[in-house]
C-alpha cells in the first residue's frame, strides 16, 4: 500500500516547533483524532506490500475473506485472501469500510506498558519516591474499580520526562518500547491484525498508553493507524504533564475511533466489525463492533462476553 501525499493530514500539535519530533515513520492526523498514522515507505516494506493485496474488493470475495479472518482470530493462525479481497481499506458492496480494532495493553501484548514504564523510571531514578507513591495509590483505587482522574495520574508519569525535548523522550519511549515492550507483543494478535489486512480491512489499534510507545509498535506490527493519549507540547517543544484532550480510555476509545473514522474514510462510510479487548474498561469499544472479542479477559469482561455471546480468546 504505497503512502500518497494526501493520504494523510499533517497537523503538529499546538505549540510543536517541528512535526519531525515524532518518531521516524509516523505523523499525527487531526488533534481531534489523537491519531498517529503508519507512513509505509521504508517501515517493513514486505509487509506492507503484503497489506496491499489484489483482487476484488467486495461481495462474495470479502465475505470469504471475513471467514477467514475469524478463523484466523480463534486458531491464532495467518488466514490468507487468496485474492478475495482488495487492499486494507477496500470498501465493501455496501460502499462502507470494515475496521478491525484492537486494545494494546494486555491486548496486543502481555502485561501493561503504563505499569512497566513507571517500574522502568522508577528503577532509574527519574520519578520522585513521592510520585511513586501516588502513583501505586492510585493503581490500587483503579483495581477496586474507584473513579479515578485518568489523566492526572499519566501527569504524573510524566512528570519524569517535563521540560524535555519532545525528539529526547520520544527517542527514550521508541528504546524503553523495544527493550520492556516489544517482547510482549502476542504472536496471536500480530497474526489477527495481518489476516484483518489481507481481508481487505483496516486495522486500528486504540489505547489509553502514550502515544510514542504505540507508535513504536507500529513500526514493526501490521497497525495501520493508532489512537492513543497525547501529552501536550509548550511552545519551545518540550512536553508538558497535561494531556491533550482526554485519556484513550474506556468509553472515549470509541468516541476517539469515530472521530478519526469520520475523518479519514466520511461519515456513515465504516463500521466496526471487529473489536479486540482484554479489560472491563473494552466493554464499550466490543459492544461497538459486529463481532466482539474477548482476549484472556479479566472476570468482568468474561462475564459479559458469556452474557452477549462475543468469542472468548485463550492467546498466550
């Protein structure tokens, strides 16, 4: 899928002196979206000649090819198109593109990259004992199921990284991703989002985690877009504790979706097929999509994907 000029939308957030600071091979789309794109040339190029795939783009082909991918979804196997349907974004007979959707922490991966960056700054000095305590206070509050202020405690996080260079901490982010991060990306999920991709659909991956730790994983996994929490950038490019808008989380994963969907492919142009959570706070983003998936769910959301019928996946 070869990246055109106007594919995408290039708007730095406010403040940013230089779109560059973002990591190589991403840039943002619209700050309502709180997207961050995959730029194809040269960020795995044979899978994303394979993500182009030939062949018709809807009817009977793409029905064959959403087997497929179910298939491909419960056996945690690559499901191929055979020339059933056309590239990822391909819109079907009813003239709507198909989203296939995934959760990141404890998704796509084992464990959560929120949790593991805290341990890894804390182990380096670089966050405050007292910060940390707030930090694993609120942790607890948000197990018991408390309401809890979302984007204060991601202030916190960042905390370690205020007044610095967004290119500095991006950079930090890209190797704290590949070291504590990378290795925790389930086979299954990576195999889920290609078989979604030679179907001829869009993968998108949505996230409360920071932006440039999911922009790093989009360099080498087949996620064509991510929507994941922005930290604001004052005016000297240096990142700030706010965030920009609200957490990816919960509810607003779905608010967030639809704001970029409408953006990107029209209004009333797309739907949700498929949705890939792990956690009760994904019950919205399953309940907006046909087929809702259930990735070795926490009990709540085991109870509730036995409630409404979504497929309960085992991926190790």
């Amino acid at each position: 899928m070869p990246h055109m000029e106007d594919d995408y939308v290039l708007v730095p957030c406010e403040g940013a002196s230089d779109p560059k600071e973002l990591p190589e091979g991403v840039v943002r789309v619209t700050p309502g979206a709180l997207a961050a794109a995959r730029l194809l040339p040269g960020a795995g190029g044979a899978r994303a000649e394979g993500a182009a795939g030939t062949g018709a783009a809807a009817g009977e082909g793409a029905a064959g090819a959403d087997e497929d991918v179910a298939g491909a979804a419960s056996a945690g196997a690559g499901a191929g198109s055979e020339g059933t349907a056309g590239a990822p974004g391909t819109a079907g007979a009813d003239g709507k593109v198909r989203i296939a959707v995934f959760d990141f922490d404890g998704t796509t991966l084992t464990g959560n990259s929120p949790v593991l960056l805290v341990r890894h700054l804390a182990r380096e000095g670089k966050l405050a004992p007292t910060v940390i305590a707030r930090i694993i206070v609120w942790g607890g509050a948000y197990k018991a199921r408390l309401p809890q202020n979302e984007s204060w405690v991601r202030g916190l996080v960042f905390s370690a990284f205020h007044g610095k260079p967004v290119a500095q901490v991006n950079e930090y982010l890209r190797a704290f991703y590949r070291r504590a991060v990378a290795p925790r990306v389930r086979a299954e999920a990576t195999r889920a989002m290609q078989a979604h991709l030679d179907a001829g659909h869009v993968v998108v991956c949505v996230s409360a985690t920071f932006e440039p730790i999911v922009a790093a994983a989009m360099l080498e996994h087949p996620i064509q877009y991510a929507i994941a929490t922005r930290m604001k950038v004052d005016a000297y490019g240096c990142y700030t504790t706010q965030v920009e808008g609200l957490p990816v989380e919960g509810e607003e994963k779905v608010a967030a979706l639809a704001r970029f969907a409408d953006e990107r492919f029209g209004a009333g142009k797309w739907e949700v097929g498929w949705a890939y959570g792990d956690h009760h706070s994904d019950r919205a983003l399953l309940a907006s999509a046909r087929e809702g998936h259930a990735v070795t769910p926490d009990r709540p959301l085991k109870r509730t994907a036995q409630e409404r019928g979504y497929e309960i996946l085992d991926w190790e």
